[in-house]
C-alpha cells in the first residue's frame, strides 16, 4: 500500500476596505480604474427590480464610459428570490452573455443582492471577485460585511451558502432616502440588535435619535452605518468562519428567522427579527441574565422604531415552534439560543461558547407570551 502526503497549507489575506459616504457610483468606478481588481475589463452588475433604475444602471454606464465591458442582470426584489433557481438564472445569463473567469461581479443592492451575487461569485468559474455596493442600512448593518453569502431553501432561510469575502464593500448613505419607511425601518432591527449584543451607548444613542436616524439625517446615517460596522467587524475578525463568537450575530434570529419563513416573507427581515429580539429579551429575563426594566427597554426600542413586536395572528405558534428546529444553531436535536445579557453583552456558557440549549417546552413559553 501507498500513501501520498498532499501538503496542501495556505495562508489567505481576506482583508479588505468598507467606504462609507454619500452617492459613492464614480467612486466606485475610480478604484477600479485605480486597480482594486487587478486587470479585469468585464464586469456583471448583480441587481434586483427596485434597485436597477436607481443606481444599476448608472454603474453599468459609468463603467462603459471608462472602457470597460459591463452588463446588468436584474431579478425580481424580495426574500422570495434568494433562491437556488434565481442562482442558476444568474450564472445561467452571465455564462449566456460571453462571462467567464475574467470577469468580476458588482453586486448592488440590498441583503438579497449581496447575499446571492456573492454566493454566484464564490461558484462561477470556481470562484471571481465580486464587490458589495450596498443601497440599504439592512445591508450596511448585516449582509454587506462579513462574507457570508447564501440563498434559502422551501425549509428555511441561509442554509445552503459560502464564506466568501468581497474586494471592497461601499455603503452608499444617500441610497437610504430612496427606500420607503418600511424598508429603512426593517434595516434598523439589525442595528438595534448590534446595540444590544455589543454596546450600551450605541444603544442609549439610538433611543436619543430614533427620529433623525427614520429621517434620514445625514450625520446621524453615517454615525449609525459606522457603527454597526465596527461592531460586526470586531466579531468577524475574531471568527470569520462561525466556529464560535461569530454566533452572537444569530442574536433573536432563532425565533426571527423562524418567523419569516413560516410568515412565507410577508414579514421583512428586520420585522421579523424585532419579533424574534422580543421573544429572545423574554428567554433572557427567564434565565436570569436580564431584569425586567431591561426586557422593556429593548422591546420599546423596537416599538420606537415602529416595529413589531409580537407574533402576528396569521401564524400557527405550534408551526412556529417545530421550524425552529431549522435554525442552524441546532445541535443533536437540541434548540439552541443567543441569549443577552443585560443591554449590550451576550452571555457566555463555556470557553468560546455562545448558545445556551434551551428545552422545547421553554421555548414554547416564550413563542405564547408574544
């Protein structure tokens, strides 16, 4: 018998920029000029519906008239097309349209957006470079940093997917006028739970400037979007690959992502994720690591904010409790929750661990109590 050793040891430098600022598109196209992505000439502008007119289009011309080859592909907005099939139209019509390894995709838009082109980024040709430029705070403060991409399945949301991390990511403040209330209000939720997670006075600033930040005031924006990046990135440089710390950004997604599926995405995912920090803040005063006074503040943060807080009617609490079974965070069968620590630490069960298994009669405590 033979045995070949393959020492295959590799050091990877996933480092990388994320510029904050306002009506970053010539921006954008100047760092590339400047050489962020080495030689490439071909460029796939990923965007969905609402975001093609916005600012798709205006990429793809800005490249064109710097002599670059770049082509839009557009998919229809919403959760519901962050799916396998959605993935294979993309790479299908990139493949159609002369793309292959030395090409290079932008992906413009919101957590969709990001999520799938940088999933389709990952695959295509065994994997291309690929850009985030992100046009809502949902994105800024979630899906543009960290490197995970995925789509959903018909069972739950993120389970098929890839760690790939972009060449630069661009959060473009001015792009969060264009969003309705109920979009910007959706981006908010995550920014809440990083407070929550991570820092009081993060947490007392939005209380103070709920209202700017809903307005759209512009250094009240910016501070909000450098904010929710620090925090996200401190975790992420200490985890990249979810092996542990990483799972503190799962806070209140057990029972929000639970929710969005079961909801069949009638609820955004900011909204349910508010659900789901409610339901999480109720958990945590259960087991002793929060105080009533501060269950109250969260929820009335998220009320502040003009989100949900309780299950709506429409859902079956009985179906709701079985799909949290498809969190990812299962182990062995066994529910497993991020729980808060008083306002803004998470509490700790062991060296580097971060969820606390939590038996299914208490969690259905918690899903009737909202």
């Amino acid at each position: 018998m033979s045995v070949l050793n393959l020492e295959l040891i590799k050091t990877v430098d996933d480092s990388y920029q994320i510029e904050i600022g306002f009506s970053l598109e010539e921006k954008l196209v100047e760092d590339i000029k400047a050489g962020l992505l080495g030689g490439i000439k071909k460029f796939a502008v990923v965007t969905d519906s609402n975001v093609k007119d916005l600012h798709g289009d205006k990429i793809v011309d800005l490249l064109e008239s710097a002599g670059y080859m770049a082509k839009i592909f557009v998919f229809e907005a919403g959760e519901k097309s962050k799916t396998r099939r959605t993935k294979e139209y993309v790479e299908d019509a990139m493949l159609e349209a002369g793309f292959r390894r030395d090409c290079a995709i932008i992906a413009v838009g919101g957590g969709v957006v990001t999520d799938l082109a940088g999933f389709v980024a990952g695959t295509f040709g065994r994997g291309i470079p690929f850009i985030n430029y992100a046009t809502t705070l949902l994105a800024a403060a979630d899906a543009s940093v960290g490197g995970k991409t995925a789509v959903d399945t018909p069972l739950a949301t993120n389970l098929i997917g890839l760690f790939n991390q972009p060449k630069k990511v661009y959060i473009d403040v001015a792009a969060w006028k264009t969003l309705d209330m109920r979009q910007l209000r959706s981006g908010v939720s995550e920014t809440i739970k990083h407070a929550c997670l991570a820092d009081k006075e993060f947490f007392e600033y939005l209380d103070e400037h709920m209202e700017d930040l809903l307005n759209n005031d512009k250094q009240v924006c910016e501070h909000v979007a450098l904010k929710n990046c620090s925090i996200k990135y401190k975790v992420v440089m200490q985890d990249e690959r979810e092996s542990g710390l990483r799972e503190v950004l799962n806070l209140g997604h057990t029972v929000g992502r639970a929710i969005e599926t079961v909801s069949d995405y009638e609820l955004l995912h900011g909204e349910a994720l508010a659900i789901g920090m409610a339901a999480m803040a109720h958990l945590s005063a259960e087991l002793g690591f929060m105080t009533e006074e501060e269950v109250e503040r969260v929820i009335g943060l998220y009320k502040k904010a003009g989100l949900p807080v309780s299950i709506p009617d429409y859902i079956d609490k009985e179906v709701l409790v079985k799909k949290l079974y498809t969190d990812k965070k299962v182990k062995n069968g066994q529910l497993r929750f991020v729980i808060e620590k008083g306002i803004g630490d998470i509490a700790t069960f062991g060296e580097n661990v971060y969820a606390k298994p939590i038996e299914e009669e208490l969690a259905r405590k918690i899903i009737y109590m909202i």
